[in-house]
C-alpha cells in the first residue's frame, strides 16, 4: 500500500533551484497584491480573458476541443452546450466558477474534492460524477507506430477509498507543520493525486482545479489573472515528461516527487512573470503602450501573435499592437513567420 508522508519537505535539504524560483515567485506574489488595489480594473478585465483561456486550455489538453467563439459563448453563458464535448467544457467552467468565487470556503478534503467533480461532470451526464471508479484503470502510452503500453498502474479501484482517506491525512498532517513550506507542498499532493487517479474520468481536470484551489487558499492567485492551464498546455510535453520521472516508482514509495515540483512551480512563475509585464513600470511609472508591446514580443522565448498580445495588454488596441509591430519589423528588430491571420512575431536574431 501506498505511504503518504510529505516529512521529506522538513529536512532543509531541497535542490537550490526550487528555493530560487520559490523565491522569485513570492516576490512576484508580493508585487501584484500592490498592484491589485492601484489597478482594479485591468485585473478585472484579465480575470475574465483568463477564465475563458483557463477553460479551453484545461479541456484542450484532454483533447476536447471547440471554436474560440463557442468556448466564450460556454463561459461567458450566453449559449447552452451543444453537444457532449461542450458539455464537458460547460462543467469545468461550473467548478472553476466555484474556486474562483468561493476558495476560502472549499476544502481540500474528500467530501469537497468529490463535489467538485460532480460539479464538472453532471453536465456531460457522467453516471459516475462525484463518485470513484469502480473498475481499475490505467494510464496508457502509444508509441510513434500506434502500439500501447501501459505506462502506469494507478490505484486499484477497491483501495481508492481509503488511499483518498490517508492522502487527506498526510495533507492535513503537513499542513500543520509550520516547517513546511506550502507552495512546495502543493505540486506534492497534485502529483499523488495523479497517480491515485480517483476517477473513471476528469482526474487531469481535476488536477488541475485542485492546483488553483490550494494555490488560491495560499494567496497565490496568479492564475485568476494568467490562465495557469494555459501554461501547462503550451508546454505539455515538458508537464508530461515531468509527470513520468516523478511516478516512477511511486507504488513503492521510491518516487522522486523534484521533477514535478519544478515544472509546477515553474509554470506558477511564468503566470506570476507574464502578469508581471502587464504592468512594467520604470522609475516608479508605467512606460509608454509602445515600450510595452516592444518588451513583450522582446522577451517572449517563442514566437507571438498579434492576439496574444492584446489578451496580455487588454488596455491597447488591436491597431496600435499591430502599428508598432510592423515598425518593429521595418526596424528589423523582429521578424514575423506566417502570413495574415496565422502572423507571428520573435526577436530577430
């Protein structure tokens, strides 16, 4: 049976590269929580881009998929789902609504967690929602010529009950230590939540609601305003090979849990950095629209769109986004791939 201790986060002896990026985060933490109060509008406008992108991507990476107009439609409400698959999206946009408007009051417990999941599944009819599986599952992998193999070996569904019930304890147990830093805590219990794999269906979902739910308890709220599920779909490859080192050996509690945390806290700091830049100051004021835009395609490590860059300013206008970048490209001091629509922008060399 599976060991749940989370005391291995008490002895001080973590890699200098997670106490680093802990560090940048709290500080960028602290940064926004100024700005909040200066800037209530802008947050609040980001909020709602965010939710929309939080809900696309979150369903994105489980393959399901519909147009930008229907999952604004979906979100925002204005339209009732149309087929199973955007009844799925409508469910994790009722449970996301849920954390967003009412953290404080969740938590991170059994009867909660099974709420939640109920609240995202009901809408597609799932006879299952709110409840765990009754057959055993596994995680399968397929190679480049389609042959699948069993990557990993969740839970048995006859023990999910009380492997749920000792996964809440050593939560509730580490908790209580004040040794233990809880943002370093919190990719911890996501990835042996993983690897239970409670659920027939919705456990990647799930996973990633539970993220924001602890992440929010712990005043780090980055992902209201930066989709946090849209980071992890940009860079899924990257969560997935994190994923795999860090369950390797986990039924034997042999698992090495410093892969996942780093991709996790990882993904928090590029939320935390990319809502940073919505507000870059110099000398105590906010610089030009112009320098905005310049250091938002500058900066950024892959190539952006136009779009992109007015969800990250929603304050400037598509027109002036698009005058400055082609001055910059005149300038050659950008470069732009693709054509019309499908343009986007990357510093030239």
């Amino acid at each position: 049976m599976r060991k749940f201790d989370y005391g291995f986060l008490d002895n001080g002896l973590l890699p200098a590269n997670l106490v680093s990026i802990t560090s940048g985060i709290c500080s960028l933490q602290t940064a926004a929580g100024v700005r909040r109060s200066q800037y209530n509008t802008v947050f609040t406008e980001l909020e709602s881009v965010a939710k929309v992108q939080s809900v696309k991507s979150s369903n994105a990476i489980e393959g399901i998929i519909t147009s930008d107009q229907r999952i604004a439609q979906i979100v925002n409400q204005s339209s009732a789902p149309l087929n199973h698959e955007e009844a799925e999206i409508s469910g994790y946009r009722d449970a996301l609504n849920m954390i967003h408007t009412g953290y404080e009051h969740i938590g991170f417990n059994i009867k909660d967690i099974l709420l939640l999941h109920e609240t995202m599944m009901t809408p597609s009819g799932d006879p299952l929602a709110g409840r765990y599986k009754q057959t055993d599952n596994v995680i399968l992998e397929i190679d480049q010529y389609g042959n699948k193999m069993v990557r990993f070996r969740p839970i048995p569904a006859a023990e999910t009950e009380d492997a749920m019930e000792q996964f809440e304890l050593a939560y509730l147990e580490a908790c209580s230590n004040s040794n233990i830093n809880q943002l370093l805590l919190i990719p911890c219990v996501i990835l042996d939540f993983l690897c239970i794999h409670p659920f027939r269906d919705g456990n990647g979902r799930m996973s990633r609601l539970l993220s924001l739910l602890l992440l929010y308890k712990n005043g780090y709220d980055a992902g209201k305003y930066i989709s946090f599920e849209e980071q992890i779909n940009r860079n899924k490859d990257l969560y997935y090979d994190a994923l795999q080192r860090s369950s390797g050996g986990w039924d034997t509690n042999s698992n090495d849990y410093f892969p996942f945390m780093q991709n996790f806290l990882i993904t928090l700091h590029m939320c935390y950095k990319e809502l940073d830049k919505r507000f870059a100051v110099v000398h105590g004021k906010r610089v030009t629209k112009t320098a905005r835009i310049e250091a938002t395609v500058l900066e950024s490590l892959i190539p952006i769109s136009k779009a992109e860059i007015c969800l990250i300013h929603p304050d400037i206008s598509p027109t002036t986004v698009e005058a400055v970048l082609g001055k910059m490209v005149k300038e050659g001091k950008i470069k732009r791939i693709g054509e019309s629509r499908g343009s986007r922008y990357i510093r030239n060399g």
